[in-house]
C-alpha cells in the first residue's frame, strides 16, 4: 500500500507528516471520505466542492488545483489496487513552529490514504443496528468538516460500550442534529422522510444530498426539517447515512423498537436507489 504525502508516493507504513503539523498539534484542518466503487471515486464533484467550501472559511489555500486532485486520487486507487473501498484525503494548514496564530508563508500539508472495503455488513444491513443518545457537545461549525472529532469519536465509543452501532446526537433542545460519523433520518407517521436543514448546525452529508435528490425523483416526500429524540422513538423508521454506510438502517433507540423492530421500507427502498446510484 501506498499513502500520498505533500507530493509524494510512499509506503503506507514509513508515511508521516512533520511533529509541528498544525493538524497535529491544533487539528488545524479538514478532510474528506470519499467512496471508491469498480475502480472510480464517487461523487468526487460534491466532496471537492465541500472541501473548497471549508478550506475557504478556515483561510487555507487549495494545495492542488482541480485537475490535479483529480490525478492524484485516480493514482492513489490504481496505486493501492482498490476497485471497492475508500479514499482518505486530508489537508492540514501545514508545518509551522507551535503558535495559535496563522503561519505566513506555509504550504498546507496533504496526506491521502485509500483502502479496499465494502463497508457494513450485509447482515447488519437486513437486520439493522441500534443506536444510544449522546448530548452533542460539538463546537458550533458542524458544517466545516474538521479533522477535530473528540466530540464525535467520544460519542461513538460510548455507543460501541453499550452495544450500539451509532451514536444519534441531540441539542439542549431535544433536537436530533445529526449522528456520530453519519446523517440522521426518520420517517413520520405520515410517510414523510425528515432530516435535518443544512446550516451550521449538521455536516452537509453528500449521501445525504444525493438521497434527498433521488427519494424525491422516486416520488417520496422529504423535508429539510429538524427532529427530537422523543419522536425519532415513535418514528415509523429511523436511519442513517454516510458515504462508508450509505444507508444504515435503525431499529432501536436508547432501547426502544422503532417500528416492528426490523429495517424499514423506505430506508431500504433509498438504500437501494443510493446502491444503483454509485454502481
Ligand atoms: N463521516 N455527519 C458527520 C458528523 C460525519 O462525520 C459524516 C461522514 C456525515 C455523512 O457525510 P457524507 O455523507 O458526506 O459521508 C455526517 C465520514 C464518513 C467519517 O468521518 O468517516
């Protein structure tokens, strides 16, 4: 395997970034996850723009133009061999003695990774997963997508210690902003797909977008529209999404069955419309 490093190819295992790394040492930087499938990354168009989007309000310059990303990424999956799997790109503000304020005249750092996988497991798909409440404790730039994830790897960990597969975050207000590493949804008593508005408050998730966009062309109706905790437990169906999971669905809250218990039509029916989208 082979990681890219500022401009270079090199073996995934001696790969290393400088001990000065702002990303390192302040987690001064963004990255993004983007899915590999038959060889070919997907969607590349939304994680680019995403990742220019947060590039622009943290003042980093773009190290590579367009193209060039375009190049590295496509060596990256022929390099390493993978058809299925998932690419990792990250951009730091670079290399600069420890101080708080911006380093003038710093290259930003690149470092990308990619590995095979197929993410989750057909059985946890046809059974679905459990999820555990966490108060979201996040700063208030969810939209900006950080490589600071204590709040979110905290959450995760203590949803892994309870048995569960996701950690659904709620606001001081009962809200359901989003998940640990993944896009929350429900499904209403009147068949209505909801998730939460864009903003500051949520990561714009790309599988959330291009779900929004193909439920709506299948005919289903969703709305951009914020949830509690208390009705995602009386929701007819709660799910998931993310471009490792793609759509995850729930059937279990803090313990309590949503629905009957088993994964729900309308997360499967997306589910399927995101799988003929990526192939
Ligand atoms: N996480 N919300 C959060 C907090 C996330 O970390 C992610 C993705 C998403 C879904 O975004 P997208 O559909 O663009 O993957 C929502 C990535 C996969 C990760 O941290 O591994």
């Amino acid at each position: 395997r082979v990681a890219y490093v500022n401009g270079r190819y090199v073996p995934h295992r001696e790969a290393s970034v400088h001990v000065e790394d702002r990303g390192y040492q302040f987690a001064d930087g963004l990255y993004e996850v983007v899915a590999v499938r038959g060889g070919l990354p997907v969607d590349f168009a939304l994680h680019y723009d995403r990742l220019c989007t947060g590039l622009a309000a943290l003042q980093i310059a773009n190290p590579l133009q367009r193209a060039a990303w375009i190049v590295v990424l496509r060596q990256m999956i022929q390099r390493n061999r993978v058809r299925d799997g998932i690419l990792y790109l990250q951009v730091t503000r670079g290399v600069s003695p420890r101080n708080h304020l911006f380093p003038h005249g710093v290259m930003p750092s690149v470092v990308i990774t990619a590995r095979p996988g197929s993410g989750p497991s057909a059985e946890s798909i046809s059974v679905g997963v459990s999820a555990v409440s966490v108060a979201d404790i996040r700063w208030r730039r969810r939209d900006i997508k950080s490589v600071s994830l204590l709040p979110n790897i905290l959450a995760k960990q203590q949803a892994a210690e309870q048995g569960a597969y996701e950690a659904l975050l709620v606001a001081p207000d009962g809200t359901v902003t989003e998940a640990g590493s993944s896009n929350a949804w429900m499904v209403n008593a009147s068949g209505e797909i909801l998730t939460h508005p864009v903003g500051h408050d949520i990561l714009p998730g790309v599988t959330r977008m291009v779900l929004i966009r193909l439920a709506r062309a299948a005919g289903y109706t969703v709305v951009e529209r914020s949830f509690t905790l208390e009705e995602a437990k009386v929701a007819r169906e709660v799910f998931v999404s993310s471009t490792i999971a793609y759509v995850m669905p729930i059937v279990s809250v803090d313990g309590v069955k949503i629905g009957e218990g088993v994964p729900g039509p309308l997360a499967l029916a997306l589910r399927t419309l995101y799988v003929g989208h990526v192939a």
